[in-house]
C-alpha cells in the first residue's frame, strides 16, 4: 500500500484499526488511551463552525473576469486596466435572512458576492441579487435582522415580528414590493442578475474620482419562480437552486453574467433628485445608462464544500487602488462588520486560508500570532513599522484621492427631499406587468395574512402611499377597509401606529 492510502492520525501517525475501539476486554470499558479514538470525537465535536448570522445557506464555484471596455479614464485598478485581461474569481451565492438548512426557493434576497484574485491584492464585491435593501441606517440592522429569524418565545418564524418592523420602517416599502414580486424567488443562481447596491467610488491616475454601482446582468436570462412553484420545490428539493449551479458547471455549461457600471460625476452627484448613498434607492437608468465594463464566468466546482465555500469570507473592506468606498452609512457600518464577524467565525488567521489568501499578490504586513497561524508566521522579520531592517513601507501611490467631508457629529435623521415613496411607486406602476402586479399582491396577501389586523392596516397604508391601486389591491385581498387605509395613508408613522393601536 502506498504512503498516500494509509489513513493516519491528524499528525500522520499510522492508524491500525478504525473500527474497533480500544477497550478493557471484549465487553469495555473504553481506555483513555485510544488516542485516536478521542482525536477522532474532539475533532468531530468541533466541525461545525458557527453558521453566518446572514447568508448562511449558499452554494459557490471558481472562474474568472475579463474586461471587454477601456474604462481605465475612471478606474486605476490594474486587473480592470486593459481590454481583455483575466483574473482568477470566486463567487458565494445566497439566501440571506434563512438558516444554512433552509430551502433554496425561501422568499429571501439572494447574496452575489465576488473575490476578484488580483495582482494588488484580494478585492471583494459584496452584493445582492436587489439593487436596494430594506434599512439605510446600520443601527437598524441587528433589529431588522432579528424580525426576519425566529420568535424568542415559539422558536419559529413570525409575520407579526416580520411586518411590524417594516410597517414602522417607512424606507423598506422599495425592497418589500421587489421581495414581494416574483423576483423575491429567482429560480436558481444563474437565472439572476448581482448588484453592488451600494454606491462605491472609482478613481483614476490623475486623482479623479467618480460614483459608481455595479450590476452583474445574468447572461442566461431572468427567471423567477411563482409563490406556488417555490412552495412545491422547497418540499421536493430544498437544495434545488445549489444543485443546480454545481450540475451546470461539471456539464460544462458555465454560467456567465455582464457587468455594467453606473458611473456619475461629484459634480452630476451635488444635486440629483435622489441620494446616491441611500441604499433603498436606485439611479434610475434613463439618468445614467449603464455601460458594459467586463464578463464574468463560472467554470470551476469547489473540490470540497467546507474547504472554499463555507470558508470562503467576502467583506467590502477589501478594496484595491482605484476602488474605495462611498459615505453610505451602511456601507461604512459593512467595512466593520463582515471583517468583524470572520474574525469570530473563523478565527483571527481567516485570510490565510486557502480561499481568502490572495493568491496574485503576497500578504507583507507586521500581523502576527493568533489561533491558526499555519505559515511560518513572518519567521524573523520585524514585526513592527517604522524599522530599519527592510520590512514592507506604505506605498503612497495606494492612497485615493479626498473628499470634502462637513457638519456637525451628531445623529442625524434623514432629511433628503426625495421620499421613499416614489421609486417603488414608479416600479409598481410602469415596470410591473399585469401578471406581475397580480404575483406582488397575491404574494403579499399571503403572508401578510398571517400577522395582526392593527399590523396589515399599518402596512397597507404604506403600498397606498406608493400607488393607490397598490393598496387598495392589498386592502381588499386582505378584508381590509380601504376608506380606513387611505385615512392612515395621511398620517405621519407615529400617528399611523397610534391610530392602529386604537383599532386593535
């Protein structure tokens, strides 16, 4: 037998025996000393890492991009510096609020996350399959995110806890309609298109910066999965949507999406009719059509699961030259958070996994120690800057380019004139087809069914504030009265909420 077929311990210690336990006689008990016996316990108490708090669920595979436009007038970032360039990628799929054993098909946003492997370093793309989210304040995030898990008390989903956040949360009703739609349920990853949502900023050469958001356009086509068909397949095959992606590959039909760049000037950026940091709303492609920048492909299966997909950790911190971020509180509020959460998910060495480690680009820095170090741990070099002994010096041709930033440290609310209203008004009204209409409301009405009178009063008045069809559809899908709706639809949310309290 070969060195390579013998099973060994963790240490490389041949193993003899691994069916019989060590024991004191034919009958037991069992000796302490099958030290293979509690190596093999110890290490299978501990497989199970702690599970993401958000996407959890998620299925990923390898490729590249290649850049098919000269965009090197926005951007310095040298894997995005001529036509026609390659860098290796791997790209996480997700649900978001639903738990790693939930089915593919849940009514959840999807996370498209990228990490672009470059020659200055890993650089991820965190996004959704939504081009906005529910919240702009990450001070709402940890309570949104709670609403969408499990009750404290009964340990399963709650519509009440589910909409009566967002009924009280105004600035939802744009993600609320799209999760709503038949788009709430795409019918598996590669039928689904991956934005930014955020607004990032480019910057080039001469230290010009610009707005950017980015939409990765599904080269197979838009398709979505009705409330009906996503019921059926969750019962029949909860992992449709992971199988999918991993039979598509190993037959060789790599899935593939466009990127396309909204791009807008600091000076087009002063006064447009909505602000660009708000994630809840989008640029609206008559103002600044989207330009096609490259083409991502997918044609490499993870060889294991747990090693590059479950291990793989994305955080929008990890910028290169040429990209930084946006002052979207979110965003900013994200640059802490993803980092934060692998250090207590993975460990402190997380980024020298082989999934995480840029592979384009060695790491040079003084971090050192920590659980899990597994390379030589810097060896001798100093481990401190400045020093004299020829370690790694900032480059300050990395620095980007500043903005003027102003005002008074204090907790602002919002007060841009634009409401929240109007985009998802205009979305109901002028992209929805009928038959789509008629999915959002019946979707709706389902779920929304579930929670209390006081709570779909409250909720209802939000879709009529958006369009009045809107919410006279869901008024009377729910046996609501839509005279009482389009009173609260008037009235400010703390009104709103007092007035329904009264109701209940």
């Amino acid at each position: 037998m070969s060195d390579s077929k013998k099973l060994t311990t963790a240490f490389g210690i041949p193993v003899g025996d691994d069916q019989n336990t060590m024991t004191a006689g034919k009958r037991g008990p069992v000796l302490m000393q099958d030290v293979h016996l509690l190596e093999k316990l110890s290490h299978f108490d501990r497989e199970r890492i702690p599970e993401r708090v958000v996407h959890a669920k998620g299925a990923g595979a390898g490729g590249y991009f290649e850049v098919t436009a000269d965009v090197t007038k926005y951007t310095k970032a040298k894997f995005l510096s001529e036509v026609g360039k390659q860098t290796e990628v791997f790209v996480r799929f997700s649900t978001v609020g639903a738990e790693k054993g939930s089915a593919d098909a849940a009514r959840d946003p999807r996370g498209f996350a990228v990490k672009f492997y470059t020659e200055e370093g890993n650089y991820d793309m965190v996004g959704n399959n939504t081009p906005v989210f529910f919240i702009r304040d990450p001070l709402k995030f940890p309570d949104f995110i709670h609403t969408q898990k499990r009750h404290p008390a009964t340990n399963c989903p709650d519509p009440n806890m589910f909409w009566d956040f967002l009924s009280l949360t105004p600035e939802s009703i744009h993600q609320v309609t799209i999760l709503f739609s038949d788009r709430g349920t795409p019918a598996n990853f590669r039928h689904m298109n991956g934005y930014s949502s955020h607004t990032f900023k480019w910057y080039n050469d001469k230290a010009e910066y610009f707005w950017v958001q980015y939409h990765f356009k599904t080269d197979q086509g838009i398709k979505n999965l009705t409330r009906e068909e996503a019921t059926r397949i969750s019962g029949e095959d909860p992992n449709h949507a992971t199988r999918d992606l991993y039979d598509a590959i190993e037959r060789r039909d790599y899935p593939s999406w466009t990127l396309q760049m909204q791009i807008m000037t600091p000076e087009q950026a002063k006064d447009y009719r909505f602000d660009i940091f708000d994630i809840t709303k989008v640029w609206p492609h008559s103002d600044f059509p989207p330009i096609e920048v490259g083409r991502l492909v997918l044609n490499r299966n993870p060889k294991n699961y747990f090693a590059e997909v479950e291990q793989a950790a994305f955080s929008p911190g990890n910028l290169v030259p040429g990209i930084a971020t946006s002052p979207d509180k979110m965003l900013q509020a994200r640059l802490f958070s993803y980092h934060d959460t692998h250090l207590h998910r993975l460990g402190p060495n997380y980024h020298l996994l082989p999934v995480n480690t840029p592979k384009a680009a060695p790491e040079n820095n003084y971090q050192r120690d920590g659980f899990m170090r597994f390379d030589d741990n810097g060896g001798g070099a100093p481990n401190y800057w400045p020093n004299s002994f020829g370690g790694p010096e900032p480059d300050s041709n990395s620095l980007e380019p500043p903005f003027e930033v102003s005002g008074q440290a204090a907790r602002h609310a919002y007060t841009h004139p634009n409401d929240d209203f109007v985009q998802p008004g205009n979305l109901y009204r002028d992209v929805m087809t009928d038959e789509a209409r008629d999915h959002l409301v019946g979707n709706i009405v389902s779920h929304l069914s579930g929670a209390q009178k006081r709570i779909q009063m409250r909720q209802t008045a939000l879709f009529y504030k958006a369009d009045q069809d809107y919410g006279r559809r869901v008024a009377e899908g729910l046996g609501l009265e839509v005279k009482d709706i389009e009173n609260l639809a008037v009235m400010s949310r703390e009104d709103r909420a007092k007035a329904t309290a009264e109701a209940a």
